[in-house]
C-alpha cells in the first residue's frame, strides 16, 4: 500500500471525513522521484465541531503517529467542520514552493 493510500485509510476510520483529500507534495520538494514524504491533508469532519485547530491537528497526528515517526516529513493540514468548509466554498491555501535542500 502507498503512503497516500494508508494516509487516507487510516483517517477515515478515526475521523469518518465528509471530504478527504490526501495529496502527495512530495514533487515540490527536493526528494528522489516517486518520494512519498511530503503530504497536504485537506479533512472536514463533524467529529471537528466545537475543537479548536491544534485538538483537530492532534486527532490527525495521533491517527498518523507511526508514519510521522517513520516516512512522513512534513504534512500540511486543513481541517475544517463542514459548516466551515463550504463557508470557504472548499477553498484552501497553496502549499508554498520548497526553499529547502539545494532548491535554495
């Protein structure tokens, strides 16, 4: 299994997401090709009402503890309730290009 596929297996059975994105960022960073070690997590769950954004981002880091120990570098977060994601009208920020390693 991909990093991407146990990234989007394991969060939907601890958040039970109404949307999930799980987006390999691994090509803008300064990594071998085919690398699986940079990630944008787009989630909106109802398990996310009335918790404030670092409770939201421990659900997630708990859920991942074993890959961010391991494989994970780096994993952009966005979690939203669903009231809150179509208020955005699904709309997240761009994951800004790499400065590090040799891109520099």
């Amino acid at each position: 299994m991909t990093m991407q596929a146990t990234i989007e297996s394991k969060l939907t059975s601890a958040l039970n997401p109404e949307i999930l994105e799980v987006i390999n960022e691994s090509h803008m960073h300064n990594v071998p090709d085919g690398s699986e070690s940079h990630f944008k997590v787009v989630a909106v769950s109802k398990d996310f009402e009335g918790k404030m954004l670092i409770a939201r981002h421990r659900m997630i880091n708990e859920a991942l503890s074993v890959e961010l120990d391991g494989s994970i570098h780096a994993l952009s977060l966005h979690t939203m309730t669903p009231d809150e994601y179509f208020k955005k009208a699904g709309k997240v920020a761009d994951s800004p290009e790499c400065l590090g390693g040799s891109k520099a």
